[in-house]
C-alpha cells in the first residue's frame, strides 16, 4: 500500500529507521578531507542496500538517514546488509546505530 499524499511511501502500519554514525564529528576532526570521500562510499552502499530491501530514504542530514518500510522484516534485513556492505569500506559504520520503530 503507497501513500495518497506521497505515492513513494508506504502507508498503514510501517517501520522507520534512523542511522547515524556515532562519533562522526570525532571521525571529521581525525580523517580531515578525507572523511568527505569515506562518508560519500559509505552513503551510496548504504542507500544501496536500503533500496534493495524495499526501504525508502524519508530525509538525509549531515551523516544520518530516516527511511521508511512497509515492512518490518525488510527494515531488519536491509540494517544488516548495510552494515555488512559499509563495513569493509567504512570502518566507522561498526558505529553506525540504527533504530527501527
């Protein structure tokens, strides 16, 4: 089911999910420009996996994201794989919180 007022979001019963990455302002003052590059990687394999699991991005600010699901097993799904993907590129992701509600 799609939202009337917004035909990208799912309606009725959904799950959102916030992320931020913990200690980011720490992680700018340690990389200096080159946290630019790691955050901009970081971002697109996030959204990536996102998008694959039915999720849609709601708002994106400074290194967190709100993204909405019409389902709960795909929010969970969609957490993992993220962190799985960023990870390896992005060892600042092992910080990444998430929250699903």
């Amino acid at each position: 089911e799609r939202s009337m007022n917004n035909p990208g979001l799912p309606s009725g019963f959904v799950t959102f999910v916030y992320t931020d990455i913990e200690g980011s302002t720490r992680l700018v003052r340690e990389l200096g420009d080159a946290f630019g590059p790691v955050l901009d990687r970081h971002n697109e394999l996030l959204r990536a996996a996102i998008q694959e699991h039915n999720g849609v991005e709601v708002q994106f600010q400074g290194d967190g994201f709100l993204f909405v699901f019409a389902d709960c097993d795909d929010a969970v799904a969609g957490c993992v794989q993220a962190q799985q993907l960023t990870v390896p590129v992005c060892p600042c992701a092992q910080s990444q919180v998430a929250g699903a509600h």
